[in-house]
C-alpha cells in the first residue's frame, strides 16, 4: 500500500468516525454485546433470532451513525414532520393496521412491518423540545397547555391499540420535555391531583387484562397459572441466579421454558438467572454511566431545544431500564417494555440507537451558538 493510499484511508476512516461520541459508543457496544449474548440462550429454540437480531443491530448503528451527523439545527426542522408523520401513521394503524396477539400495532410497508408508536418516541420529544424552543422567551401556562394536549394525542391513538407499555414511554418523553422546560411545581400539584381523581374512571375503561395485571402485581399467587405466571416465574428466575449465576446457557428456568416471552420483555430474568447479582450489577452500572453521560451532554447542550431533546432522551433511557426491571423483579405491573440494547425486537433497537445518534450530534455541535 502506498503513502497516499494510507492517508486516503485515515482519512476515510476519520470521516467515518467523525462525530461519534467514544463514551457513549463505549457504553452502549457492551450493552448491546450483553444482549446478543443473552438472546443467544433464551432463544436456543430459536436459533435464527440471533442472526436477525444482529443484522438489526447492524441496520441501528447506521441509523444512529446517520443521527450523529446530522446537526441538531436540521432535527429541529424535522420535529414537526416527524410528529405529523408518525401521528398519520398511528391513524392509519387504528383504520387497519395488522392485529397480532389481539393488538393492532402493526403497519405493513413492503415485504416487513413495523410499529409506528416506536417513531412516537423519537418525535414527540423533538415536537415539544422545538415548541418550547419557538416560545423560549416568552413561556406562559398555554404553552404548557399546548403541550399536553400535544402529547395526550398520540398517547391515547398508542394506549388504543391497546399498547400500555409504549403509551407510558411516549408519555413520559413528552412529560419529560414538558418538566425540563420548566412547568411550575404548583401546576404540578394540580395535574397530580386531577390524576388521581380520575383513577375510578380511569379503571373501568381499562381493558380486563390491564385490569388483571394491576391486582396480579398485588398478588400473584391468586393466578399462579394465569395472569400471575409471567411475575412468579420471572422472579423465581432472578433469585436462584444467586450472587454469581448459574452460568451461561445453563439457566434451568428459561431453557425449561417457564419463562414466558424470555427473547423481549423478559430477557432481563434470563440474564439474572445466568450471572446473577455481579452480571445484574455490571448491567446496572452500565445503564447509571449511560445516564450520567447523557445527562452531562445535556448539561452543555448549546440551546434551549438541544438541552431539552437530549434530557428528556436520557431520561426515557431510564424509564426503559426501571420499568422492565422493575415488572421482571415484580414491583410494577407487566407492561410490555423492552429491557434497552437487550431486549430483541428490531424496531425498538433502531429507536434507541437514533436517540443515542441524537445525543452524539447534541455534543458534536456544543461549541455552536444556534438561533
């Protein structure tokens, strides 16, 4: 290889590389690297979800490699697209969209399907992080006002799929966005208050089976064969990992198959069971410097639209994490949340690595002053 034929390759390698944040790629690679070892052994029935589940990670980290270069000014004019888009979409799901399970998520484009409530998560904190940003100087309780209906729409179309679990995550990144930007604890208290108020109501418009999974979480055993499998099984696999696991592929409870959906939302059981409290510790630790990390990324975000997007992305990162850990160990109700860069699922991953892809183009252009 000649002299110029190296430099043209350093340079093609450092324009590939060019505005991916080490820290987070560092976080985030082993995360995903966790996952894939993982769905290795919960779907040993299954072998070819590993090899599409790699191929979705291949197809997310271009997408977030594509996020990373694209500048926070160009995603600020996406913001209103995208919401009008991905409301469209949720429309079209509930006129026709594929139902799977008794659940009509799905949209047919082509040969695949996807979800169109995972574009939600990505677009509903860009709309409201742009509609603060537009009244930055000015903010009044209607803009708040504006906000939450904003947000109560596509939630709704989302929990009438019905999809519990990506309703709460939709709502709580445009939550997120509206706590960030600054909404009076006093307003608050009020919305805590009609919240409550309308929890009777609230209850007898749930579906039989979201009602079910919130008085199995109370007590399991009532249904030990029904509803209240999926938690008894889940946590009997979380505590005889122990403290250092019973080791790669040889946990009993989900290559016996008692743990029901072991590939997504209860993935995290089959980790615990196989490297128990130090792998549980490692996964948490990973997840607290993904948060820390783009906490401090937001912390030096160069605009008002920019701190808010890349806060309320961390924050869900979160969300993501406490929630599907939290419903696997049985201390919240089982909502259908994907464990983050571990679960499989294509679409969700996608989702996720776009927002790190936005989180790494935030710190890229810290140094800009955006108007």
């Amino acid at each position: 290889m000649t002299q110029l034929q190296r430099f043209s390759l350093r340079r093609l390698l450092a324009g590939l590389v060019e505005g991916i944040d080490g820290p987070l790629l560092a976080i985030v690679l082993p995360l995903a690297a966790i996952g894939l070892v993982t769905l290795y052994s919960a779907s040993h029935d299954v072998p070819a979800r590993e090899v599409t589940q790699a191929v979705n990670f291949v197809v997310a980290f271009v997408l977030m490699w594509v996020a990373a270069r694209t500048p926070p000014q160009t995603l600020m004019r996406l913001a209103l697209p995208a919401y009008l888009v991905g409301l469209a979409l949720l429309v079209a799901v509930a006129l026709g969209g594929d139902v799977v399970n008794g659940a009509r998520r799905w949209l047919h484009v082509g040969v695949t399907r996807f979800q169109p409530s995972e574009i939600m998560k990505i677009a509903m904190p860009l709309m409201l992080a742009w509609h603060f940003h537009r009244h930055e100087a000015t903010l009044r309780l209607r803009d708040f006002a504006l906000a939450g209906l904003l947000l109560a729409v596509p939630v709704a179309l989302i929990a009438r799929e019905p999809d519990l679990g990506t309703a709460l995550l939709v709502a709580a990144a445009g939550f997120y966005v509206i706590f960030l930007a600054g909404i009076s604890w006093k307003v608050l208290g009020v919305l805590a208050l009609v919240v409550l108020a309308s929890l009777p109501p609230l209850w007898g418009l749930m579906h039989d089976y979201q009602r079910e999974r919130i008085l199995t979480l109370l007590d399991p055993s009532q249904d030990p064969l029904g509803a209240g499998y999926h938690i008894i099984q889940s946590t009997i696999a979380v505590g005889s990992g122990g403290i250092g696991g019973k080791g790669w592929l040889h946990g009993t409870q989900s290559h016996l198959e008692f743990i029901p959906e072991r590939h997504t939302d209860f993935i995290f059981a089959v980790f615990s069971e196989e490297f128990g409290l130090v792998g549980n510790c490692v996964l948490l630790a990973l997840y607290a410097l993904l948060i820390v990390r783009g906490m401090v990324i937001a912390a030096k975000a160069p605009s008002f639209f920019t701190r808010l997007l890349a806060g309320s992305i961390t924050l869900i990162y979160f969300t993501y994490a406490f929630v599907n850990m939290g419903m696997v160990a049985g201390i919240v109700p089982v909502v259908g949340v994907p464990l983050p860069f571990v679960s499989y699922g294509g679409t969700a991953l996608a989702t996720l690595f776009i927002g790190v892809g936005i989180l790494m183009s935030i710190h890229r252009h810290r140094t800009l002053v955006q108007t």
